[in-house]
C-alpha cells in the first residue's frame, strides 16, 4: 500500500496540522434505522451506543407505539431493546461505566447496565419539588467522575458532581427576564463545576452558590449578534466555542481571556451539534443540509457534506461521526504518522518502510534505502518510529506493513532490546480482537489507559461439564449449587453444562441448568432439542427476539402434525401473531385456514380487501368488496363496512367518468381527494361539487383544494370571484399563499388586506412587502415583527433599515 493511498483521507487545517477520517464500521443495524428519526446517546471509548425514538417527529412506528429504548454495540450489532414505561425522558446518556442514564421530567434518574437490565434509580431532588426538568445534561469531568447538571421550568439549574454520591446543588441564579435560556454548557473541571448559561445575546457563568447573583460576561466577539444559539467546551475544560444568530462561530478559552478566532459560516440555522475534537478543532453540524464543518482554532476550516443524518461523539483525541451507514473516526493525524507516510518525508521511520516494500519485493533498492538510514540517522530511531506509529492504525494492512518494517531494521541492530516490539504485537492482538465487529469497542490508543475492561469465567463452565456427569444426588439442588459457584459471569455458559447433562441422560437437571442460561436462544435451542416444545416457545417470547419467536413456531411446524400444531400456538397469543404475520408474506392458504377456524371475519375481509387491490384481480374488484362488505357485516364491524361501501360507491362514479371524459385510468384508483383535485384542474367544478357532497369532504378541505387549484392554473378572476363567493371558511392567508407560491405578488396583496390585523405584519413580510411589514408592526408594537424586518433587511435597503431602527428605538427596544 502507497503512502498515497494511505494519507488520501488527509486534510490541511493550517500549517503541519493535518487530520484524518478513518471509516471504522459498516453500521449492522437495520437498514429501517434512520438516525434524523431517533435521539442517539452514545458513550466514549467506543462503546454502545443507546436509539429512542424521536418524538417530535411524525414517523410510521410498528407495533403498539410504546417507547423502546435500543442498545447497539459500536459497530451496529444489536445489544438489547427493552420498552420504557415511565415518565417522559427528557435526556439520555451515558456514564464513564457505561451505564445508560435516562433522567425523568419529574427529577428520577433510571441507571441502566449495557444490556438494559436495571442497575440504579434515584432522585435528583431529595425533598419536595415543583418545577418540572425541561432539560439535562450528563457529564464527565476532567477527573473521569460522571455527573448530572438538569435545568427546571423556571430556569434554575441544579448539579450532582457524583452519581456515586447524590448530593444536589442549586447553582447560582441569573439576573430577573422574561427572556427565555437559548442554550447551556456545562464545564467540569478537576475541582469544580460550572454552567456557562446563555439568554440571547447575554453569557454568564454560574457558580455552586446558590445566594450569589452571576454577573453577565463580555466575550470578545467582533460582529454583531442578538442571541448565542449553540456552545460547547472541550473535554479538558479549557476551551470554549459557541455559534451566534449572526451565523458565526467564536473559538476561545474558558476564561474568555483568549480569542483564537471568530469565523462565518454563512447559515443562521442552529447547528444540531457542536462538539470539539480533541483540543485542537471544533465540528459543527447542521441537520437541514447534513452539512460538517471542521474549524481550526487558527480559523481555517474544511466542510463535508453526508447523504443522511449523523451523530457526533467527542473523544479525548478525535471526534466519532456515527451515521446509518458508517461509523467514522475524525482525528488529528498523530506526529509520528505524519512523519512516516507524509509525501517526499525525509524521516528515518519513511526510509525504513520503504526498505521493507522493496525487500519484500526482492529489490536491491532495499540495500540503498538502509544505507541511507545509516548515513542519515540510526535504525533504532526508525524501527521506534514505526513502533510507535503502528499502535495509531486501524487498518490491520497498514499495521502488518509497519511491522514488518520494524521486524526488517531490527535486524541491522545487534543486541536491540525486543521487549518494545513484543509489548507492541501484544497490544495490537488485544486491539484488533476488541475492535472487530462482533464486539464493536474502536478503541485508540490514546483512550486505552481509560478503559475498563471486565473479567471472564470461561474455564469454570467447561470444569462443570466435566462435573456434571458424576452427580447422582437430586437435579435441582445440583443445578442450585452450579449455579452458585458460577453466578452470572461474562463467559460462563450454561448451555454447554446442560447440554452434557442431557448427553448423559439428565434432562430434567439440563432443563434446571437452563433457567440459569442468559441467553434466550441458547436456552430455546437445547430445550427443542430435549422435545419440551411449549418450554421453548414461552421462552422465546419471554425474550422479546422476534426471530427467535419465529424460530420455534417454523421449527414447532415441521416436527408437529398440523392438528397439534395449530392448537399449540393458539395458547400463546404473540406465536400465533408472528405466524399469522408470517402466512401473510409466504402462506396465504394456511392463512386463510386460521381465520376461517376462529371465525375472524374482520380478517377475511381484510384478506379479501388486500386481494382484490392487486391488478390482477381489477376485473372482479367491485364483486370482492361485495363479499368484504359481508364479512365486515358479519364481524360487527359497522364501521368497516360503510367505508367498504364508500369505496364501492366511489368506484363505480369513477368508471362513469372515465367512460364521459374517454379516458383510461385517470381517474379509477384515485382518493376521493385526487378526484376532486382533478376534476378542479379540468374546470369542471359542478362535478367537483358533487364529489364534495356525495363523499363529505369538509368545506376546509375543499376551499384549500379549489384555492390551490385556481392559482395553479393562474384563474386569477376565479380566484376573486371565489373568495368574495362567501366568507372563507379558512381565512384568507391561504388565498395570499397560494398567489405567493404562484409568483404573483400583486394578487397575493389584494388578500393581505382581508388577513386578521395580528397576521398582516406576517404576510407583508413572507412576500417582502418590508416597508408595509414595519408601518403595520409600528402600530402594533410588535417588536418581534420588526426585528425580523430589521435582518431581512441587512444590506439590502438601508434607508428602510435606518426607518426601521428607529421604529425600534421609539418602542424602546434595546439589543
């Protein structure tokens, strides 16, 4: 591999500052997971990471809707899913343990375990409290100690150093406002917290003192601005950062003493994140583009562009870009890397390498670049450069490439010492093994101090196999004292003790073992083996693992006559679900069996419903709705069958226009919606009307369809003529909407006028009638209004502007 190749992924953010993005994984989630659709919590050192749905987004949910809070390793690989039944969360995190960390509204605090079993709960308000969270935080400091910061309703912020040590305190207030925060930070240094506190384009710190009044600080921030939106402070609490209204983004320290830069970024939208990498550079990103932008502190900056929505995690030397597809590492490229694989490098560690390829080759070439090592420097520079290099690389080739190259120069070195480069093939063994994707931890070298690693039990369950054989007493009270000399180790398996139990003829002691067994699919699959069909079925559902439901049920299917089959999974509701599911994708005749033999009318109909929607069946379309309509009747379903009726009725009116206007498939197949907008669009608005009135479309619909419809065919007269037709029963903005979005701004002014007086302000300014937006805001003292024709206006009329800023001082605004 080229040198070329390898620093491809490089980019120059000012003078020998180079970074690099690795791709570290292949997301395996599934490929349904659209991360712009779910709030992501994710844990430093590569761990997992936590999805839940995002509420404030309208998205199509399977099942019953109930919150779920998934756990994925680092790589995709799913860890656990479980439901949430509490209160509302308001955030979620992770601890320096890896423990998930969901805070209430209410102050409860829910600690969970990586494989979402239940580790801790408490409250972060011990005594009674009113104010409900409306926002959290969860940190760890510069001491590696995790804690939480939560803002309540009235804006006080309150502060637990330690989850290991619940001791909650208030921090100091800010002055009296009616404005409301825009945004918080929190910097957490080795013998202090603090919250810088953001209130438009106000900036405090506050302090653990309760009784203290914050004073508001001065950054040194050069263009103007009304509000800071965004901040974030580096890991090691010495840096600051934060994006203004104005769209520029301020790069300092924590004390506000120093100004590194201050850069435009040429958007006013608040950034979705904003994280440092490690102490050198800043990402920023932006949902509604997907855009990345990397800001040095020296104020040069690179910007990326993704397909889909990302996740940002800081990291002590980098920053995690994790997206639906891929999980990416951004980081400053280490010294010692830049110094081997950097172009035309001069270095000892370069000449090295570059030895090894052409030795590999069989090159004589290798001969001359060690002579020049000879004369330029000494080998154990370069076999420690590229020693020191390798534990930076992730990429397996790259790694054997410079180890071959240390290996190779070792050789020139009589008596070097060895243990550096065995320590280092040991470590990378370690790595390699932690970083594959069926464990997903991309831990770096720089994070390997901070990792905790948990220990194993694996030899203790292969000694018990052995035991287990040579026991005659009873099997419970074997399987008992098993299970008390094992526990709930990582590595211990259950599934192998019972399964040679059974091997000895011990199948109800195998069958104890297996209560112990954490693994459901373990479980479920020795127990189908030992013929306890209805143990293995519950257990799968108890588990929650669809596919493993599935498992059993296809599994039950072939092993069992049909008969018994049948009655099996009718005692188990979530079974028979599954497999009424799976008939419906791969077997429609055993499907229909099942609903002819628990007289589930309702799903015949739907079955016939689902039928006579295919194009093959178009021709007898009308005469299986019929038979729906029966079934729906029989079932009780009123409902159902009225709509079913509907759908007949709207069917045949639809055929009778395709047969008056000549023309094929226009109209058959359509909403009633569509129909109606159609005929709109053929100007034939008596047949419109009695869509309308045959099919009940609600006046509001109807005035939005026909007003849309007008102005997009340019009926400008019609248009007038309609809205003074009568008063309209969805005002007149919509009129103004319409023109507006029809490029005729002299029509959309004829309904402004007829707009209610606390919207007019609105609508001169959405079709950039400025002048009239600030008279009509002026009189309204509505200074909201006029600030947003003041920043419309920026540098377009400043005559206007000049008129607009005084309108503002007359109304005793101050910035």
């Amino acid at each position: 591999m080229s040198s070329a190749l390898i620093t491809a992924n490089w980019f120059l953010l000012g003078r020998d500052l180079y970074f690099r993005k690795l791709e570290i994984y292949s997301m395996e989630w599934n490929q349904e997971i659209k991360l712009e659709n779910f709030i992501v919590s994710s844990t430093s050192y590569g761990g997992p990471l936590a999805l839940r749905r995002d509420d404030r987004k309208i998205t199509k949910v399977r099942g019953s809707g109930q919150p779920v809070i998934s756990i994925f390793s680092g790589s995709g690989m799913t860890v656990t899913s479980f439901k949430w039944t509490q209160r509302p969360i308001v955030h979620m995190g992770w601890s320096n343990e890896e423990k998930l960390i969901c805070i209430q509204d209410d102050g409860n605090v829910v600690v969970f375990n990586m494989f979402g079993k239940l580790f801790h709960k408490f409250n972060i308000f011990p005594k009674v409290h009113d104010a409900k969270i409306v926002d959290a935080k969860v940190f760890t400091n510069t001491k590696n100690v995790t804690g939480i910061a939560v803002m309540t309703s009235n804006f006080n912020i309150f502060i637990v150093n330690s989850i290991k040590d619940i001791k909650t305190r208030q921090l100091s207030d800010v002055p009296k406002s009616t404005v409301e925060p825009t945004c918080w930070e929190v910097v957490s240094e080795e013998f202090s917290t603090d919250v810088f506190f953001a209130r438009g384009k106000e900036l405090y710190r506050l302090k653990q003192d309760e009784h203290h009044t914050s004073a508001m600080l001065q950054p040194d921030i050069s263009n103007p601005y009304s509000a800071i939106l965004e901040m974030a402070v580096s890991l090691n609490a010495r840096h600051l950062c934060f994006f203004t209204d104005s769209g520029h983004l301020w790069l300092g320290s924590t004390d506000l003493r120093h100004k590194y830069c201050e850069i435009e970024t040429y958007t006013i939208h608040r950034p979705k994140q904003l994280v440092w990498c490690g102490n050198e550079t800043v990402v920023v990103y932006w949902e509604q583009d997907h855009t990345v932008l990397i800001v040095a502190k020296n104020g040069q900056f690179v910007q990326d562009t993704y397909d889909h929505a990302v996740h940002l995690l800081a990291e002590i030397d980098g920053v995690r870009i994790i997206s639906s597809a891929r999980h990416e590492l951004l980081q400053k490229v280490p010294e010692v890397v830049q110094k081997i694989f950097r172009i035309n490098s001069t270095e000892p560690g370069s000449f090295l390498l570059e030895a090894s390829k052409q030795f590999q080759k069989g090159s004589h070439k290798a001969n001359e670049y060690i002579t020049l090592i000879k004369s330029k420097s000494s080998l154990e520079d370069a076999v420690n450069q590229c020693l020191d290099a390798v534990k930076y690389e992730f990429d397996t080739d790259i790694q054997k490439m410079l180890i071959r190259a240390a290996q190779f120069g070792k050789c020139f070195i009589s008596g070097m010492n060895s243990n550096k480069y065995v320590k280092m093939c040991c470590l990378l063994r370690v790595l390699n093994a932690i970083r594959h994707s069926k464990v997903g931890i991309s831990l770096t070298i720089e994070q390997y101090p901070f990792f905790n690693s948990g220990c194993t039990n694996v030899y203790l369950s292969q000694y018990h196999c052995k035991q287990v054989g040579q026991h005659q007493a009873d099997e419970e009270i074997v399987a008992r004292e098993i299970a008390s000399k094992l526990g709930y180790s990582s590595g211990v398996s259950y599934r192998e003790i019972a399964e040679k139990a059974s091997e000895f003829g011990k199948n109800k002691l195998a069958i104890k073992l297996l209560e112990y067994e954490s693994k459901a699919s373990e479980q479920v699959e020795l127990l189908l083996k030992l013929h306890e069909n209805k143990s293995a079925l519950h257990n799968a559902i108890e588990s929650g693992d669809t596919d493993l439901i599935y498992m059993v049920v296809l599994k039950l299917r072939e092993k069992m006559p049909l008969g018994d089959f049948k009655m099996t999974i009718r005692n188990f509701p979530v079974a028979q679900a599954l497999y009424i599911k799976y008939c419906k994708e791969y077997y429609k005749s055993a499907l229909a069996e099942i609903y002819i033999q628990e007289d589930d009318f309702p799903s015949q109909a739907q079955m016939i419903i689902e039928e006579s929607l295919s194009d093959k069946n178009s021709h007898l379309r009308d005469s299986q709705l019929t038979v729906a309509i029966e079934a729906y009747n029989k079932g009780r379903k009123d409902l159902y069958a009225s709509m079913c009726e509907e759908t007949l009725k709207l069917s045949k009116f639809q055929r009778e226009l395709e047969e008056k206007f000549q023309s094929e498939n226009k109209f058959v197949g359509k909403s009633v919606h569509d129909t109606c907008k159609i005929l709109l669009e053929m100007k034939d608005v008596k047949l419109a009307e009695k869509v309308k009135n045959d099919f009940k479309i609600p006046d509001k619909r109807y005035w939005f369809l026909r007003i849309n419809t007008l102005a997009a065919l340019k009926e400008w007269i019609e248009l007038d003529k309609f809205a003074k037709l009568k008063k309209s029963p969805v005002g007149y903005g919509p009129f103004v909407d319409a023109c507006w979005a029809n490029h005729n701004k002299d029509e959309a002014l004829k309904y402004v006028q007829k707009v209610p007086d606390d919207l007019k302000a609105k609508y001169y300014l959405k079709i950039e009638c400025y002048s009239e937006a600030a008279e009509i805001a002026f009189q309204q003292r509505d200074i909201q209004s006029l600030l947003s024709v003041q920043c419309r206006l920026a540098k377009k009329n400043p005559e206007l502007l000049l008129k607009v800023t005084g309108m503002l001082n007359q109304l005793d605004y101050k910035n």
